[in-house]
C-alpha cells in the first residue's frame, strides 16, 4: 500500500503528521512517501506542482494531502499559484469523483450555529463532480470585449461545460453511494437557466432508470442552498457540478460546527483516491499548533475504505475519534465550556492512545 504525503503549506503540514502517526498506529504495512505541494513547492523548485511531486501521485495508490495556499501567494501568475497542484493534481489522475460528507457528531451538536433539533443526527454526503465544469472549461480569458453592453471595453470570460460520459460516470458513483446508504439522491443544477444543467438532469434522470431501487429528485441550486439550512435532514446523498458543490460542501461543512472535522475524497475510475480535509492551508492558524487534525485523520480513514481496502482499519479510526469527541478533548475551533481544549498534537496522540488500547 504505497501512500504519496503531500503536506503542502500553511496547517498542512501540523494535520498531516497527526494523520501519518495515526496510520502508522495500526498494524498494517504502508509505504508512504513525502513530496512538496502548493506555495512550498513552487518557493523550492519554482512550480507548485513539480513533476516529481505528480509522478509520486501517479505511482502511488492512495495520495494524502494537507492543504496548499497562502495570501503571499496571490500575486503570481494564476498557474503559478498553489491552489493549480490541486487541480493539476485532479485533471491528471482523473479524480472525477469528490466525496465530501458532512456529519454532525452528536458530541458537537453544541458547535453548529443551527439549532441543535435541526442538525442532532446529521449525515449527509455530497457528492461533486471535480473534473469538468467552469473551472476546467475552455475557452476561458481577458480580452477587450468584441460585442456585448460595452463593446471595446475589458471582459473576462470562463465556460461551463459537461459531456454525457462525465454526467454519466458521476450519476452511477452517486446512485451507487446512495444504494448503501437510505436509497435517495437528490440532484442540485440551475436547469431552469443553464443548458449544462438541461442535460446534467436528462442524463441523471435516465441513469436513475437503473437504480428503481434509489428515490432521484431534483433540485435548483439556489433553492438547495436554502434548505441546507433550513431542514438539511431531508438530504441523503446530493449528486452536483464542480462549482455547485464546492459552494454548497462548504455550506453543510458549516451546519456540523467546524470545517476542521470534515474529511474528503476524490476518485478516479480505478479507485485510486486523493484524501485530504475540506479546509484550505488556514494561514491564520498556521504554525500555532491549534489547528484541528481530525479532518484529516478522518481522511485517513476514507482512505483505508476507498483505496485500500481496508474498511475494518477505517472503523477503528473513525470510532477513535469519537471516543476522543466524547472524552471531552476538543481543539480550539469546535471547545465549548465544559471540554478540554487542547493542540494538534495533543489530538493527534489522544487519537492514537484510542486506537491502541482497542487492540
Ligand atoms: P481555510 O479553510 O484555510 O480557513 C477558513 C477558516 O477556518 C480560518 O479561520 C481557519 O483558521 C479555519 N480553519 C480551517 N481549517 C481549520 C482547522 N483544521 N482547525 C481549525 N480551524 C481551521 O480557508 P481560507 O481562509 O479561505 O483560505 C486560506 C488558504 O487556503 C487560501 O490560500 C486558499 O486558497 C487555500 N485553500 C486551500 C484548499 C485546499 O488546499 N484544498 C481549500 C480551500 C482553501
Ligand atoms: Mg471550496
């Protein structure tokens, strides 16, 4: 089971340790291997996404990664800037499939700024496409605008953009994923405006033939947005575009109380995954040693599951980090009155000291 660790920048680093010595507490054999990602790689070999750092993603079977991104960043040219390796990182193993689940663990009903009644229970999966879409369609650019309102004047255009292979490809991963869970899939697209959207629901629509077993409904992104927060249970698993589901996995990231506990995974069509939390480099926290680690250890565990086939192993992660959640031990970003707060380390070990008092 050879594992590529790339840390990339900011917490990146702090949370990955804290992921590896967990793995490294169970009794399985990996082989895992470091390589620079993001604004480190690119102050190291002038690009954030090296060619070394792409051939270790591409042997590998499985790709755990921090987070990449700082604002000293933003003034590079956009190929330059970290946040390309992931998106380099995504076009070029075809990572296609992006599982984000939400869930809101009953310790930490407290965190969510909803109301306890609306979230207790919560666990839904949002399933995004990741490789196609506006933030992949061509052409894309600045230009002096040639007609339009104000012809001559400066515009910048991006194109959204789907094939029925790729509606296809994502719709069974979601009916799928759905068939293990309560047999609903709610489709998000804006249809009403959007001739992407017209055929993301046809195609859903007919793949949804297959699967008699699985309630489809459909639903428009806006419309979505607002019953997030407004009754997020009714939702199961939510199948969507790449920039549908990156607002709208962020919005239920928010329901569960922080975006330090939600892990995330990404899959081409061979099940080899790139793991990493939901949360970007927080450069606000970086170096500090409160970030919350449990995102990616819980990454970790999806990993076990999705890649390397080794579910039992992803259990006892993910049962650890509940005993930890209801021993009281929190990280500064979801510590209420009542708990223990304590730093990433000190997570991480809690973490680990549960899994091996099980074995
Ligand atoms: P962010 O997710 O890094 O931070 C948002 C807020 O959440 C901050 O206040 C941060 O301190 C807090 N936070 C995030 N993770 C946390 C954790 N594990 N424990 C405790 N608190 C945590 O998003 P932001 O601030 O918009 O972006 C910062 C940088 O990260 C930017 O350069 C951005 O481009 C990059 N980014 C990278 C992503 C990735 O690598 N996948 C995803 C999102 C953003
Ligand atoms: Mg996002």
């Amino acid at each position: 089971m050879k594992i590529a660790v790339l840390a990339g920048d900011g917490i990146g680093p702090e949370i990955t340790a804290e992921a590896v010595k967990v793995l490294q507490a169970l009794d399985l054999k990996f082989e895992m291997e470091r390589a620079p990602v993001g604004g480190c790689a690119y102050d190291a070999h002038g690009h954030p996404l090296p060619e070394a750092t792409l051939k270790l993603a591409k042997q590998a079977d499985a790709v755990l990664f921090g987070a990449v991104g700082d604002w000293k960043y933003d003034k590079l040219d956009r190929p330059l800037r970290p946040e390309q390796a992931l998106l380099g990182l995504r076009k070029n193993l075809g990572l296609f499939a992006n599982f984000r689940p939400a869930i809101c663990y009953e310790e930490l009903v407290g965190a969510s700024s909803l109301k306890p009644e609306l979230i207790a229970g919560l666990d839904i999966l949002i399933i995004r496409e990741l490789t196609g879409d506006i933030y992949f369609g061509q052409p894309r650019g600045r230009r002096s605008a040639p007609d339009g309102h104000f012809p001559g004047s400066e515009e910048a255009f991006d194109t959204m953009r789907y094939s029925r292979p790729e509606i296809e490809r994502i719709a069974h991963v979601a009916f799928q994923a759905a068939r293990k869970r309560s047999k609903r899939v709610t489709s998000v697209d804006k249809a009403n405006v959007l001739e992407t959207s017209q055929l993301w629901k046809d195609v859903v629509s007919e793949i949804a033939a297959q699967y008699p077993d699985v309630a489809l409904d459909h639903m428009y992104v806006d419309n979505a947005a607002m019953q997030l927060v407004k009754e997020p249970k009714r939702f199961d698993v939510v199948v969507t575009g790449n920039m549908f589901g990156d607002i709208l996995s962020d919005e239920a990231a928010m329901l569960t109380g922080s975006i330090g506990m939600l892990p995330s995974a990404s899959l081409n069509e061979r099940k080899q995954g790139l793991y990493e939390p939901s949360h970007g480099s927080a450069p606000d926290i970086a170096g500090k040693g409160v970030a919350n680690p449990l995102a990616t250890i819980l990454s970790a565990a999806m990993m076990l599951r999705f890649s390397l086939e080794q579910p039992e192993a992803a259990d006892r992660i993910e049962s650890a980090v509940k005993d930890v959640l209801a021993s009281g031990l929190r990280t500064a970003d979801i510590h209420s009155e009542g708990t223990k707060r304590v730093g990433t380390r000190e997570m991480g070990d809690a973490v680990v000291a549960s899994l091996t008092k099980k074995t």
